[in-house]
DNA sequence: TCGATAATTCCAGAATAATGGAAATATATG
DNA sequence: CATATATTTCCATTATTCTGGAATTATCGA
C-alpha cells in the first residue's frame, strides 16, 4: 500500500462522523446498513451523510451495494487490515518487538 | 478509547507528511529520531516540521526527549495498538469474523 | 562570553474540508 | 401514472488546516 494511499484512508476516519459511520459498518458485518439507518442513529442530515459515505467510499475503506430504493454500506474488511499492516510494516528497527512495550502483541506482521 | 480522541489521531496520521514522519519513527524504534534528521530524510522546513510534530505528540502517537540541543521523537507503540484495536474492535456481528474474507485474522480481538 | 547550531513559536496568506438547504434522480407502491 | 420514499448532487457559506519566513529560546563548544 502506498503511503500516499494509506494517508487518504487514515484522514478519511480521522474525523468525529466518518469514524462513527465506520464502526457502525465494522460492526454490522457482511451486511451492512442501508444509509437511512445510518442517518437516523447519528442523526446526520441526508446531504451530510451523503458526503462522508462518499469519502469512505471513495478511499475503498467502505463498499456500496444498492438494493431496490435503498443503498446498502458495508466495510471492506481486506482493505481495513491492509492499512492497520501499513502502520506497523517494518515496527522496532529489529529490536524483538513483542517486547518492546507493546509494539506488535502478535509479533512483526510480514 | 474514546471515539473522538480515536478521530483525532486518525486524523493525525490522515496526512501525507504526517504519516511519512510517522513511519520513520515507527521504523525506528525506541531510540527514535531527532528533529534534524527527519527533517533532513524528509525535506522539510523547519517551521513546517515542528507543526507536524506537534500534531503527532498532541495526539500521544509520538513522544518527545530532549537531549542536549536535540529532541528525539518516537512512536508511542502502546498507543498505535490502542488505536488499532478500536478500529477492530466488536466487529463483524457475531460472525466467525477470522473467516469473514479477512476481518481480523487473528480472531476479533479482545 | 560569543558565535554556531537545534528547534520552536509567531504570524499571515493560501488551500482545503465540512455543513446543510434545495433541487434532482431513481425506485417502489397504489 | 401519480405520489411517497431513499439517496445523491449542487452550491454557497463557514470553519479549519497547512505552509514557511522571520523572530525567539536554548544548548553547546571554543
């Protein structure tokens, strides 16, 4: 993942209502939610709503499915454990990194 | 952890400079970095470093050393893992999520 | 103590992003 | 077909963030 790609992403959760939308979709699963239950729980207005579901979407972190009258969002999980790997790529300067603090719980990811 | 302190780390890390500054210090372990030398890798000004820098430590993704007439910067690794596991966290509604194309491949963490 | 080096703070201009009302598009239902 | 519902696009206003030159603070070495 290029940097400049894993930038657009963290910047597109870095903010209060995108962030809310996004862990209301990591934890729908598979499904997903249609954006009028997205606008209700946060109660966001519909154009606000709008712009920010775009961006998720626009940076792959969120996938859109429409279905009849409604459009359904679901978080693309593959795309989210792509860029928690950027973060950590190449941690530690080989220090042993399970150990150093808590970098890397699960040891240096590949 | 807080959605909004999330948010704003996030956001931290949502821009390109940043996030290059970010990866030099997460690569370089926990001696870290002064600002000289990241300023030099990355060809930065000054004034434009020490914003950034700034930014990271306000968030607590980076912190700050002195040392003489130096400031070393590193990572705060605990920190990034906290931040990773609130974007994991509770996902996938109850599905077998190791499974679930890639969510969470070590199983939904804690 | 003085001059050099490291880094920060101050500041203002330039660029970018967020918000939401109103209009537009699309689908469903009677 | 007409009406209701779901969502998006358009647009203008407001707010926030980024950038880097110049001044400032602090430490080092001779």
């Amino acid at each position: 993942m290029e940097l400049n790609t894993a930038a657009d992403s963290l910047a597109a959760l870095g903010h209060d209502t995108r962030l809310a939308i996004y862990r209301l979709l990591v934890q729908a699963g598979s499904e997903g939610l249609n954006a009028g239950v997205i606008s209700a729980r946060l109660a966001l207005a519909p154009a606000t709503l709008s712009f920010h579901l775009a961006h998720l979407t626009r940076t792959g972190l969120a996938v859109s499915r429409p279905e009849g009258r409604f459009i359904y969002y679901r978080a693309d999980y593959a795309r989210m454990n792509e860029l928690l790997g950027f973060l950590t790529a190449n941690c530690c300067a080989g220090e042993p990194c399970a150990t150093t603090d808590t970098c890397c719980p699960q040891g240096e990811p590949a």
